[in-house]
C-alpha cells in the first residue's frame, strides 16, 4: 500500500470570532513599527539636550565601537589594531557596525539607527509568532505592544548593543519554525536565522539547538512543520521488518531529513567565529565566556552562588517590571501543557518553543552566569517569549467566558493594565538610562579624552574598563579582566590549573611585570590590594556618583616597572 501524500500545510487557523480584517490587522503592525521609535526618540531627545552629545548606558558599546572602527579600515577583527582578538561577545553587531562605518556612517548614531530599528522589527515580529502559534489578533497585538512599551526594549534600543537585533533575530527563527513552509529550504532558514541570532547573543546558540530538537521531534511523530499530519511512517508491505521497526526507522529518517539542514545551516553560520577563536586563543570561546563565566564557575564564588539562589526570582521580578500584564507569565508556563483543552490540540503542540526557550535560557543561566545587572540586560531578549506566554492565560479566561462580548472585555481590561504597567516600565527605563549615560560620559568618557590629551602617544595603558578609554583615547590597551586581551585568559586559567587563585587582583602583579605597561587605569575598589602595592603611583582621578558599577573614583596610576 503507498502511503499516503502529505497535504496541504497551512498556517494555524485563527478562530473567527476573534479575527480582524485585512487593514486592521495592518493597522496593527503600523503601530507595532511606531511605538518603539517614537519611545526610543522621547529618551533620547532630553539626553541630548542635557550632555550635548550622544552616550551610551555602559562601557560595552565603546568596545564594540573599538572592534568594528579597525575592521572597517582595515586593522582586522581587532582591539589593538593589527592584533587580532576574540574579545566581541556580538561579532554580528562588530560586522554590522562596520559595514556601516566603512560606507561613511559615524559608528555611534549608527549603532542608535540599527537598535531603533531592531527594536521596531521585534515588537512586529512579537505579533507575527503569536499569530503563527494560534493567539488571536488582539492577544497577539497585546504581547508585541508589551514588547514595544518595555523600558527595557527602549533602554536596549539605545544602548549601542546588540541587545534588540538578537532579539528580533531569535523571532524571525521562531517564526520561520512555526511557518507553513516545509522541506529542506524551510529547515535551511530557521538554522540560518539561529545561528545568525547566536552570533548576535551567545546565549542564543542554545534557542538553534532547541529549534532543531523540535524540529526532529515534530518529523519523527509524522507531522508537518504547522503541527499538521505529514507523511505516514509505516513501511511498504513485503519489506520483511516487523511494521514496529519500520515505523521507527521511518520515524528517525523523516527526523534527520529535518534535522540535519537546521543544525547545518546553523553551525556553517557559527563556526567562522568559533575557528577564529580557535585560531587566536587555542579556545573554542570568546574571551568573555571564561573571564565572565568558566573562571568564576570554577571557583564557586560566594556572591556566583548567592546569585544562583535568587535567579529565578529575580526573572520573574524583571518580567513584571516590563509590564504589569506579565505578572501572568508564571501561570501562563504552568497553563501552556493545558492549551489543547480549549486550543486544539495543533495549537497545544506547535508553538512549543516559546514557553520553553525561556526555561532553556534561565537552566543556562543558573549554571553559567547568574547574575541581573545593568537592567538584566542578558534576559532582554526575552521579553517578546515571557510576553506571549504570558497571553495564554487571557486565552483560556476567554475560552471559559465564552462569549464575543466577554473575549473583547478581557482585552480591554488587558489593554489598560498594559498601558499602566507601560507608563511604570518606561519611567524606570528611561530614568536608569539617564543616570547611566550621564555616568559613562562623566567617568570613561572623560577619562578617554583626558588620555588623548595627556597620556603620550605609544603609551600602553592597563584598563579595567576598556571600552570608552581605548576607543576615545587611542593608546594601546591591556584589559585587565580578560575581555579583549586573550593572554589574560590564559594567565588566569593557568594559575587555575596550577592551584593558584585566578582572581584577577591576585594575578595582576605577575602579569603587568611581564606586559610592563607605562599606565593603569583602575577602579581601585576592584583591586584593593595591588593600589596599595606600591608599585602604582596615582595622577589623575575622576571621582563621580558611580550607578554602572566600579566604585566612584576612577584613578590613572603610572606604573612602577621593575628593573631586569
């Protein structure tokens, strides 16, 4: 007997009672696209009106800055022109900062153009996946303006990071796994889109691979990419195995014919950066991966621990914190396995990526780096997922309602608590985004440009902030915390190995009699014990209200070197 020919695969059906026409739900995606900018304009506008300049909330972006200016004239994928590093935790957002530098865009309002945008995309793409995984309009609407209004997305539209494009990349993957489209180019463009997405934010490797397990499960139980029934899996008749063997050797080739285009796709969009790692380190990482994670990991830091214990908590605090509306999100994980009781079964099962990307980011999280800081800006890229998981639960409130009239009270009382928990959400993000530009301006801002005036050229100079000091300074830098000099790296972990401590103010000595740096610039509460070594001699100081971490005085030391 043949089997039979798969049909149709078709978008998930949405129920028609809940349904809009053609140009309200344009209408929709229009507001979608605007909010975000208008938002991002009304942060950025009194900014600049009271430093007179553009700044950014962290020290990051400068790095980034530091990489992207040396590719794009021409000193390579460095931070030290002509020493190639791999010290860019976002190579995507160091080549995307480039291409644009190298057309004749000034690095800074452009890094504020592409997050902008960025931010625009994924507060569309919100409501695009949640129509796809069988919300309604409405509800769908409501998760991307969920997105849109979060303090958190302005604060990362304008932070000169990756943090909106890793986002709006992590969507388009799972849009593309939820689609219609079937067979090997549909698999080729959600590994593409993935592993774009993780080379954006690390952290989004992990969503590829989830894609791809989900990817082979849905072919292995027969069924298309839309959840819809695909090709059966028994075998022909007369094959001489019993039909349970067939059934599972059809099953595990139908999950590889699935599989192997995704991971494929994803891992020839990874492994450049990955080779290059290898090729400048002897390490499959970027840097920041052991000085931020493994080292710390492997010692077991007290505060690492006190850390871990609060994780979770502290993920749902910051869910509520972008919108009051997402106080649901908890339920809304708890109520997903139970969707199919007023969904349908199809829409129980496709959209299994976005209640567990999220439990697959905070299980990494708790194990390689849990910490919130700098708004938790590592779990931004989740808000879209917590936003439409969170919809679930105004989903089954409506199914048990019943009624048209009580659906749409549900998402006018939706709508208000949204609108009030917006107006709370970006008074704290615009209000933290102040105070942190007005310190990196004040802090490594400034201490750059004292460096350019000062500090004579050829200089090396030992940074524990490096961005800002290097990019706007100019003069050679030896990163401290082993972010952008790799052979701090290797110093740290060897003593590791040999049983030595690998914190960095124990490691400092050693390593600067061997670098031999004419300068340091330090935070002396990071190193308390090497400032009072002797061997550091303070200049200059910026002492100022510090609200991005360090400490509020920021020293130029000239280095002692000891005679050979």
């Amino acid at each position: 007997m043949t089997p039979p020919r798969p049909g149709p695969i078709v978008e998930p059906a949405i129920p028609r009672s809940t349904e809009f026409p053609a140009w309200a739900r344009w209408a929709l995606r229009a507001v979608l696209l605007v909010v975000p900018a208008a938002l991002a304009v009304a942060c950025l506008r009194p900014m600049l009106s009271a430093q007179g300049r553009l700044g950014f909330p962290m020290d990051d972006p400068y790095i980034h800055f530091q990489y992207a200016r040396n590719l794009a004239h021409g000193a390579g994928f460095s931070f030290n022109p002509g020493e190639p590093s791999p010290g860019a935790t976002s190579p995507l957002w160091v080549v995307l900062l480039a291409a644009g530098n190298a057309m004749g865009a000034p690095l800074e309002p452009w890094a504020v153009v592409l997050g902008i945008l960025a931010s625009c995309a994924a507060a569309l793409l919100t409501m695009e996946v949640g129509r796809a995984a069988g919300l309604s309009t409405p509800l769908a609407f409501l998760a991307g303006l969920a997105t849109a209004t979060s303090g958190r997305m302005t604060w990362g539209a304008l932070s000169g990071m990756e943090v909106c494009v890793a986002m709006a990349l992590a969507l388009a993957a799972v849009r593309m796994h939820l689609s219609g489209a079937h067979g090997w180019k549909r698999a080729l463009g959600v590994g593409a889109l993935a592993g774009l997405a993780g080379q954006a934010r690390p952290e989004a490797a992990l969503l590829g691979v989830l894609l791809c397990a989900l990817e082979a499960w849905r072919a292995g139980r027969g069924r298309g990419p839309s959840g819809a029934p695909g090709v059966a899996v028994t075998g022909r008749r007369g094959s001489g195995s019993p039909p349970a063997v067939r059934r599972s050797g059809s099953r595990i080739a139908a999950a590889l014919r699935a599989t192997l285009p995704c991971a494929a796709a994803m891992i020839a969009v990874m492994l450049p950066y990955g080779i290059f790692c290898l090729a400048t380190t002897g390490r499959p990482f970027p840097n920041t991966f052991y000085a931020k994670s493994l080292i710390p990991l492997g010692e077991g830091i007290a505060w690492w621990n006190g850390g871990r214990a609060h994780y979770l908590q502290e993920a749902m605090l910051w869910a509520f914190r972008d919108n009051s509306l997402l106080v649901l999100l908890a339920p809304g994980l708890l109520l997903w396995g139970f969707r199919s009781r007023w969904a349908g079964r199809g829409a129980a099962m496709r959209p299994l990526a976005l209640p567990l990307w999220p439990l697959v980011f905070w299980a990494y999280a708790l194990v390689f780096f849990p910490m919130h800081f700098s708004l938790s800006r590592y779990t931004i890229p989740l808000v879209p997922f917590t936003a439409l998981v969170a919809m679930v639960c105004l989903e089954a409130l409506q199914a048990a309602l019943g009624s048209a009239t009580a659906r749409r009270g549900v998402e006018l009382v939706a709508a208000l608590i949204l609108v009030v928990g917006a107006t709370r959400s970006q008074f704290m993000g615009q209000e933290t985004y102040r105070l942190n530009v007005d310190n990196i301006l004040h802090m490594q801002v400034a201490m750059g440009e004292w460096v350019a005036q000062n500090v004579p050229p050829g200089s090396k100079i030992a940074n524990n902030d490096v961005g800002a000091i290097t990019y706007i300074g100019g003069r050679y830098c030896i990163d401290v915390m082993g972010l952008v000099s790799s052979d701090f790296v290797t110093e740290l972990l060897e003593r590791r190995r040999a049983g030595l401590s690998p914190y960095p103010d124990d490691a400092l000595p050693g390593y600067l009699d061997e670098r031999g740096p004419d300068y340091c610039i330090l935070f002396p509460e990071w190193f308390p014990d090497y400032v009072r070594s002797g061997r550091l001699v303070p200049i200059h100081e910026i002492d100022y209200e510090n609200t991005t971490g360090g400490g509020n005085q920021l020293v130029v030391y000239r280095f002692l070197k000891r005679a050979r």
